[in-house]
C-alpha cells in the first residue's frame, strides 16, 4: 500500500514512476499502472491523438516531441509506449550534463549494459548477432557498408573475446573506452542489432518505440551539428542492411524488421529549433513535430490527483483544508486558464506555486468569501487576493530585480516581441516562426533603448527559466554556446555588424512574456507589491482606520505615486506617431475587434477598473451606514479622478479618450447625488458612448 501521507503536498502534485528521484518515484513502489490511472490525464484534442496514431502506423518516420520544461515530454512517451503496447528503448541523456560530450556517453552506456548482461547470459543475444552475420552473404552488407569507417570487426573482435572469461573491472572500463571511441551512428545501430535479436530469441513481434529522451544537454551548434548528421547516417545505414540481408526470421513476407522500429526524439522547444537547422531537406521532410506544451490540461491532472487523495486516503484536517484550497483555486476560470501559460506550462512549477498558495488559509477564506458573493467586482477582488500572493512570490527571487528596476523598457519590449509574433493572428507563443534575430530587433530599438541595454535586459528575462517562482518572459532559438557568454558575444556581433546572419540569436515571447503583459504588470496589485504594500486592497482591514485615514487611502496613494513613477518612464514612447506600430498595446474591444493603445492607458485602466470593482463591493457589501459609505465613495471617486487627469500629461489615443469622457459622465452622475449613489458602476455605459464618439476599425499595423 502506498503511504502518501510522508509527502509534501508539493509532491503529491509530482510523483511519478518516471523520475529518477527517489522520493518522487516512492522508492520505485509506484507503479505506472497505479499512475496513468489515478494521476494522469490523457490528452483529449482529437487532432493530435491522429497525428500520433498516423505516424505511428507510417514507416521509417521520427517524431519529435518537444515543450518547454516540465511540459510532460518523458510522461507522454511512457503513455505511448501504454497505450500502443509496444516495447521500448529509452535513452536519457538530461541527467548527464557534466560530461564533455553528453549523447555518446549515455548511448555508449546504454549499449555497454546490454553487452555486460548479454555476457552474463552466455552470449545469448550476441551469439544470435553472430548466426545472422554468417548467414549466406549477409557479412558483406555488414562489412561494405560500416566496417571501414567504424570498426565493425573490431567490435565482433573485441566482444568475442570476453566470451569465456569472467570479467573483472578492469575489463568492464576497457568495454566502455572502446565504445566511447565508436561513432553515435554505430552505438545506436548496435543497440538496434542487439534489441534485435533479443527479440527473435524471445519471439517478441511486438513493435519498439526507440526514444532519445531529453537530449537538451547539447548547448553547443558543433554538437548538435553533428548529432543530427550521426542520425542520418545511423538511419541510412540501418535501413540498408535490414532491408537487403537475408534470414528467415527477419525477412519473412511483408514483415520487414525495420518497420518494427519507430523513432523518437524529446527536446525542449528551443532545441528543436536547432535540430531542424541541421537535417538535409529529405529528413527534415521525414521528421512530424508535435508540441506539448499545450497537450495536456495541466490543470485537469492536478485535479484527477487532488480528487483521488481526497476521496482515498486518510488525511489529517490541515492536509484536507490545504488540498481543498488547490481544488478551489484550479476551480476558477481565469487561474485554469493563465496559471500553466504563466510558467510556460511546466508542470513543476505549476505544483510548486499551487502548493505554496494552498498554504495562505487566511487570504483563501477571503477569496472564497468574495467569490461566494458573486458579483463580476468581487470575483475581481478575489482574484486580486491570490494575484497579491504570487506577487509576493515572484519578489522573492532575487533576479527579479532588474525586471523591476527595468519593467518600463521590458514593457515595449514585450509589446513589440507579441505583435511581432501575433501578426494580426493570435499563435502559440513557442513557434520559433515567430522569432526575429537580435541584429532586426537591435535595429528597432536603437533610438530607444539602445543595443547594450537591449541585450542585456533579453537576457535578464531569459535567466528567469532558472527561478523557482517564476518563468522565463522570453527564449531564444539559437544559441550557440553557454548563455552567460553569448551575451556579450551577440553584442559584439551586433557592434561589428555581422553580415552572417546564422550568428545571431533568435529570440521571441514565451507564453509567460504575453501573461505578463495581459495579466501582472498592469494588475493594481503587482505595483502594491512593489511598494511593499502589507495588506491587498480587498483586505478587511482595509477599512480600518488610522491616524492618516482609511488604510486603503495608505494603500491606493503608495500605488498612485508609483504609477505616476513608471509611466514617466514610459513617456519616451507615449507619443501618438508610436500609435498603431508594433510598440503599442492591443486589445480586443467589446465588438471583438483590435484596438491599440498606448502602455500607458493600459495600465491606467486596469487600475481605474479594480479601483471601481473595490468602490461597489464596499460600497454594497458592507454594513456600513449610509454617511460613512458616502464619504468612502467620495474618496475612491475623487481618487479615480486623479487617475484620470494622468492621461492629461500624455497624448492620449482616440479609444482612451471616448473612456475617459464616458466614465466622467459616470463620475459626474455619482457627485450630483451627493455621493449617495452606490450601484452606478463608473463603466457601466463605456461601451456605448466609445461606438458613439468614435468608429472603432480593425487595427492594422504601421511600417514601423
């Protein structure tokens, strides 16, 4: 029986019999059965289940699936090798980044077990090698075609010669030293030959998923250069032999032992990139790419787990109260949405934010008692609550604070980086189509921020991949060697006005960099944070007062000073000739087309709307008296009037204006009652008047 009461709640979100940890593997007692049923959710999108199903059935192809970190690359080629009942080859080579060349070491390795446990068995395997070498004139193609460049006798040779001894240590490193002076093409075509004819000796005609797992631990072009080329070779040649050798089990009619064999890659997204910028066209051609990232409802499987601990283990009071957080978080529309997008949907750190959240009982009883009001402004309110804890989260890292110190420059950045990647068409954030190199990007912003800056703030948001909190903005797709030195290498590329363009990085938003833009930096809350605001605004202390006032006026004017603060930073790029480039902000309208604006306006609305959703749900959720209410409407309103009069500083767009007009019109409403007008929400006829003052068209990018 399994004992998951030893785990953290942080790990009972990631057990799983794939790791190679111990404590998430449960010292190997869980079992794959117990997890793809009870803690694993298969993806549902039709169109990929016949993607899979079409070039699994196809021969001779590869498919390579890749995401980010933590997207489920090893987890899906273990729920392929299920659901296709096939058997298996996996290589891993993640776990191996010390040595100097990563792919042959684990290959090599790989195959040297085979060779010592063959040994161990008589020779079984290797004998049946032999049998279909001798077989007519089969020695030929072998010989022909791979010995003289990779020693083909030689190995015979070699393995032939540990067959009547019993192997001592020194021998078992002399196998291994000799493997590792093969060629990748050769290792992996011996482990085919060896699995081979393990399965003839075993009459297993089951089908064989041959996977190299994670091969991330190439950083350098050279390595991955040749990698891609070892691989064609190693096809080529594999295929040329099992298609013309002769031997009655594996030649029988129609049953060609190569189409036995399917071929699978794992990468992370921007490994991928690199692997396609090395295969000649007819392997390119040969080659389906799958993305992961966004197969899998990450939040669908954490609650297909949380739901099973919760009906089928015993659990102490405070483990159910905290699991019932997890479920009442991943219940809400809006977290179900954003939380994977906003960590690139790597599961990991999906778990660990969830698991620390869970933990803050106070600010869940709150949200949980905003949401059960049930009104669009508490529903914000309550967001606004968890939004405040992961805020918190995210400053805890201590890289986050040049994004801060930086965030104005790091806004247009972002801007330009997605519409970039959008082109008036909303993709998926990790197609490298939508990457641009940094020498066009550096051009774009040289009036602005300037190259030095511009490199170093990319990476700066790239280096977020590492955080425990938070995930990296953007990505690069060509990187040649370690990144803490390629820094200064694209600048001195970029200095020196490098006409090959193959040198210079790509780089473009991740789904983390488009949530940051929509979600977090113009959120009231991720400035109250920065001002280490103790308490969020929806807070029921909020109403308490001090010797200064109310405490939300202490909250609100911290954040308005800040405000005031960033978007005079941004004022270099509030112009209106920026309008309608690919620096402004869009958005959709209430009729569904796309509007642009400035960053500026953004984050000014979205301050003025969680201020408004706070003035209502005070002032009709409260047991205040109706004087006191009034003079707490006066204030937020006289507040939002000042968040108003900031566009005055600024040219404003058309769309900002016709708003503005319209919640005066609101505003001027709420002071002719004498404040007493409670329910008048200060946008609650925005949208009529914006179709009325002006006709709002679909918005088509300048040449910028």
């Amino acid at each position: 029986m399994l004992d998951f009461n030893n785990l953290t709640l942080e790990s009972l979100l990631r057990v799983t019999p794939f790791s190679n940890d111990s404590y998430l593997n449960m010292n190997k007692e869980l079992t794959p059965e117990f997890f793809f049923t009870n803690f694993f959710l298969d993806p549902s999108k039709q169109e990929f289940e016949q993607a899979i199903e079409r070039d699994v059935n196809r021969p001779k192809r590869c498919l390579v699936l890749y995401g980010y970190r933590g997207s489920g690359k090893t987890t899906f080629m273990h729920n392929l090798k299920r659901t296709y009942k096939y058997n298996m080859i996996l290589i891993s080579i993640d776990d191996y980044y010390y040595e100097n060349d990563p792919i042959r070491f684990q290959i090599a390795t790989y195959l040297h077990v085979s060779i010592l446990d063959d040994i161990k068995n008589n020779m079984n395997i290797f004998n049946k090698l032999i049998e279909i070498l001798n077989y007519e004139s089969n020695k030929n193609f072998f010989l022909t075609r791979i010995d003289r460049s990779d020693g083909f006798s030689d190995f015979i040779e070699m393995v032939t010669s540990f067959s009547n001894k019993k192997l001592d240590d020194e021998d078992i490193s002399n196998i291994k030293d000799k493997l590792m002076e093969k060629r990748i093409s050769f290792l992996l075509m011996m482990i085919i030959f060896y699995n081979l004819c393990e399965r003839l000796l075993k009459k297993n005609t089951d089908k064989v998923f041959f996977c190299l797992d994670n091969i991330d631990a190439i950083d350098n072009i050279e390595f991955m250069k040749e990698l891609m080329a070892q691989y064609v070779i190693f096809r080529n040649n594999v295929s040329f032999i099992l298609d013309n050798i002769s031997h009655p089990e594996i030649t029988q009619k129609n049953n060609n032992r190569f189409q036995d064999y399917f071929f699978i890659i794992t990468a992370r997204e921007s490994t991928k990139a690199k692997m396609n910028a090395h295969l000649n066209i007819d392997y390119i051609n040969a080659i389906e790419y799958i993305n992961l990232s966004t197969v899998f409802s990450k939040t669908g499987i954490f609650n297909k787990r949380l739901n099973y601990i919760s009906t089928s283990i015993e659990l102490s009071n405070e483990r159910k109260k905290h699991i019932e957080n997890c479920k009442l978080l991943l219940s809400d529309s809006l977290f179900n949405l954003i939380l994977p997008s906003m960590f690139n949907n790597d599961y990991r750190k999906i778990a660990h934010i969830v698991s620390l959240l869970a933990f803050h009982e106070e600010e869940f009883s709150t949200y949980h008692f905003l949401m059960d009001i049930g009104t669009p402004y508490s529903r914000h309110g309550a967001r606004g609550v968890i939004f405040k804890l992961l805020f918190e989260y995210f400053m805890k890292e201590e890289e986050i604070k040049i994004i801060i110190e930086q965030q104005s420059d790091i806004l247009i950045i972002l801007n330009y980086l997605k519409n970039f990647g959008s082109r008036y068409t909303y993709v998926l954030f990790d197609d490298p189509t939508t990457s641009l190199d940094l020498l066009s990007l550096s051009e774009k912003f040289n009036n602005i921020v300037g190259t030095s800056k511009l490199i170093m703030l990319l990476f700066s948001m790239y280096n977020m991949k590492d955080l425990n909190n938070w995930s990296h903005l953007v990505t690069f797709d060509r990187l040649k060697i370690n990144n803490y030195t390629e820094e200064q290498n694209q600048k001195d590329l970029i200095i020196a006005r490098e006409e090959d363009s193959s040198k210079y990085a790509k780089v473009r938003i991740t789904s983390a960099g488009s949530i940051y833009l929509t979600h977090i930096v113009s959120h009231f809350e991720f400035l109250s944070v920065q001002c280490k605001n103790k308490d969020y605004l929806f807070s029921e202390i909020s109403l308490s007062k001090n010797k200064n006032g109310y405490v939300f006026e202490s909250i609100i004017s911290k954040v308005y000073m800040h405000v005031k603060e960033l978007l005079n930073k941004l004022d270099y790029i509030s112009r209106n000739d920026y309008l309608g480039s690919m620096f402004s902000y869009y958005e959709q309208s209430e009729d569904e087309t796309r509007v642009n604006i400035h960053s500026y306006e953004r984050i000014l609305f979205t301050h003025i709307n969680y201020l408004d959703c706070y003035r209502l749900f005070v002032l009709n959720n409260t047991k205040l008296e109706k004087k006191e209410k009034a003079g707490i409407n006066e204030k937020l309103v006289d507040i939002i009037v000042k968040y108003i009069d900031i566009f005055d500083s600024f040219e404003s767009s058309q769309y900002a204006k016709a708003i503005c007009e319209n919640m005066m019109v609101c505003i001027i409403t709420i002071i002719d009652s004498s404040y007493y007008n409670i329910n008048l929400s200060i946008e609650d006829i925005t949208g009529i008047k914006i179709k009325e003052k002006t006709e709002v068209k679909e918005v088509k990018f300048k040449n910028d």
